[in-house]
C-alpha cells in the first residue's frame, strides 16, 4: 500500500502541478481579456483537451495490462512505437477537423494567431510519455521537470498575455513547457529503460489500437466526459456560457488529478491481487473524496468573489454542481476498473461503460433540442447521469454478492 501511494503521489503532482498553474493564471487571463474574449479562448482550452483525451486513446490503462503480461523488450518496443505512431495520426487528423471547423465558422477560435497557436500543445501535450512511465511504475522521473515547466509557463503568461491580440501566448506557453517535459520523459525511457522506436509491424499496432478502444470509450464515458460536453456546449452557445462552463470543467480536471490517477495506480499495483486487498485504501479514498467536496463547495463561493469580477459569479452555482458531478463520479471510477473488473471482468466492463455512453448522448441530445443552452442547465444533465450510473455499478456489484456470497471473486 506504501508503494501504491507513492506512486499516487507522484501522478498527482505531475498533472496536479499542470492544473495548477493554469488555476493560478485563469483570474488574469479573464481580468485581462474579459469574459466575452476569455471564453473564445476557453473554447480553444477545450479543444486542446479533447485533443490530448484522443491521443490517449485508453493506452493509459491498456499500457498497465500490456506490460504486467509482456515482458519481452522486443514487444515492449514495438508497443511503444505503435502507440507513438498512432498519437502521431490521431494528432494530425484532429489538426486538419479543427482547421475546418475555423474555416467553416462552427468554432468560435477563428482569429488566425489563436488557431495557428494550439497546434503546439496538441503536438506536445499529445505525444507527453506519462503512461508509459506510469506502466513502468517510474512516474516519479517526471514530478520536477513538470514543476519547473509550469514555473516557466507562469512566467510566460504573466508576461506576454497582455490583451485579446496577445491571448496565442496562452496556448504557446502551453506548448513551450509540454515539449520540455514530454522530451526529458523519454529521454528517461530512452536512456534509463532502454525503450527505443522502431518500426512496428503494421498488424501488431492495429491489434493495439483496437483492442485500446474500449478503454478509450471507457475513459471518455468515466473521465472526460465533461470537454466533450464542453465541445458541444462550445459549438451551440455564446461565448459567455463557455467562460462559465469553462471554469467548473477546469475545476472538474483539477479535481480529477487525484480521482484519475488513483484507479491507473491501484490497478497497475493490484491487477493480479484479490479484491480484498484493495478494499481499505478504496474506503480511505471515498472518504476522502467527500471531505474535499465539501470543502470545495464552501470555499468557491470565496475564491469566485475574490479573485474574479461580477460577471463571474454565474459560475459558482455551475462549480458547486459540477464538484457535486466530481464526486459521484470519483466513485464510479473506483466502482469501474478496481472493483467491478474484478468482480467480472474488464470486457463485461467496458460493455457497461457503452451502455453509459449512450445514456450520455441521449442526455446531450435532450439538453440540446429542449434547452436554452445555460451552462447551469447543462452540469444538472450531468449530475444526473453521474447519479444513474453509479446507482447501476451498485446494482451489478451487489447482485454478484447476492449470487455468490462465498466467490473467491469478491474476497
């Protein structure tokens, strides 16, 4: 358990550390820029995320279960140059669908300088090796090269973000600072652990392609279901719901740092041990969760008021929903990959996850069709299937000790 939360830590301050520097920085970029002009560039925020959801591309826990059984260096290379390739087309194709929705007008990120500026973080932030160390158990190599990053990104915004005409630098900076920790994060891997790219062979990285998918559903259901939301919100609204959808989502990401990493961690550690082991530090963690919600909802009624101006203060009623969304769905992150799939199985999982994905369409379908396209309205939708779904991983996990209250399945 010691190792495990080590290795917690150690995840939790790399993205922790992104998070919050971009928490430190928001009150200045939208005292600057306004809140109209701030949420055009808090549509090009989302893009970027939905950018770096998509190279992903579940590998961050499909990596956890391809090197506990392969231990080959030979197949660990050709896995890692399969999933860089893959980063690589998914990183183009997304350039090119942005690129068209600018031209076309569907996107509100239509100045040229902003446009041209988030190609950057998606080539950068895209290819961030985080996974690979994580499935390694080695994420501790990239906790300061991540601080120091972030330390330069602080400077870069305070000092060349100076009006709308300058609001690229946001995306620069961002940019600028994931080169440097995605290059030191494989120079670890080149140089410490002898991972090398070569050319794979082209069935091989289909096979890890597709068989990753249905972990990146599940993520995109479970995690990040919130930019994609944001992504629709960002094509049907103005630019004032944006900005305030804009900040419970960064809000919600930031919460996330830990409710994210802590799965990826305990199921790297525990994914050949029974489920008994796990129990403690899940109960631990749930509690844990609760206590930082709770703080969180007293203190963003403060923190809004403080360090933003009035037109601001739509969002704390959006930020309190939305860490209410957080809570529920921390759970269900640790109903999902830790618990239920051992109970079951991780393909009975990733079914059920589908079954939460088009509960999540239908919901975006009725909020679009019947809505005035309010941000409030929206985080409501979302609390609402948080709250479905977890009562359906109840559901499931009880019937199993129901059925069998003496498996070895469920110790």
């Amino acid at each position: 358990m010691t190792e495990t939360l080590k290795q917690i830590f150690h995840r939790m301050s790399i993205v922790f550390s992104n998070q919050l520097a971009i928490l430190i920085t928001i009150p200045y970029i939208t005292f600057t820029l306004g809140i109209e002009e701030y949420g055009i560039v808090a549509a090009g925020i989302i893009l970027v995320q939905i950018c770096w959801v998509l190279c992903d591309w579940g590998f961050g826990y499909h990596s956890i279960e391809f090197f506990s059984k392969n231990k080959s260096t030979k197949l660990r290379n050709q896995y890692f140059s399969s999933v860089f390739i893959i980063k690589i087309i998914i990183i183009c194709f997304f350039s090119l669908f942005v690129y068209l929705l600018a031209q076309s007008k569907l996107i509100l990120v239509t100045n040229q300088y902003l446009l041209l500026s988030l190609f950057l973080p998606f080539l950068t932030g895209g290819l961030n090796p985080l996974n690979f160390l994580q499935a390694i158990k080695k994420p501790k190599y990239l906790v300061k090269p991540t601080f120091f990053s972030r330390i330069l990104y602080l400077i870069l915004i305070f000092s060349l973000v100076k009006n709308f005409e300058s609001s690229y630098w946001v995306f620069v900076a961002q940019g600028i600072t994931m080169f440097f920790i995605s290059f030191y994060g494989y120079l670890v891997l080149f140089k410490m652990y002898n991972f090398k790219l070569v050319l794979p062979n082209v069935f091989f990285l289909k096979k890890q392609f597709f068989e990753a998918t249905p972990f990146f559903l599940n993520g995109i259901i479970t995690i990040n279901f919130s930019s994609f939301w944001g992504f629709g919100l960002s094509l049907l609204a103005g630019p004032f719901q944006i900005a305030i959808y804009s900040l419970a989502d960064l809000v919600l990401r930031s919460a996330n740092t830990l409710s994210t990493v802590v799965p990826h961690t305990i199921r790297a550690n525990y994914i050949d041990e029974p489920l008994q082991k796990i129990k403690r530090i899940i109960f631990s963690f749930t509690l844990f969760y609760l206590v930082l919600m709770i703080i969180g909802i007293l203190v963003i009624p403060i923190f809004i008021k403080i360090f933003f101006d009035s037109s601001f203060y739509a969002s704390i009623y959006v930020i309190q929903i939305m860490l209410i969304v957080w809570f529920i769905g921390s759970i269900n992150k640790l109903l999902g990959f830790p618990v239920f799939s051992k109970i079951y199985d991780s393909k009975r999982l990733n079914q059920l996850v589908y079954l939460f994905g088009m509960l999540h369409l239908s919901a975006f379908g009725i909020w679009a069709s019947f809505s005035s396209y309010q941000a409030d309205q929206l985080v409501l939708y979302l609390l609402f299937i948080s709250v479905l779904e977890c009562i359906i991983f109840a559901l499931f996990i009880l019937m199993k000790y129901l059925k069998k209250p003496n498996s070895k399945a469920i110790k």
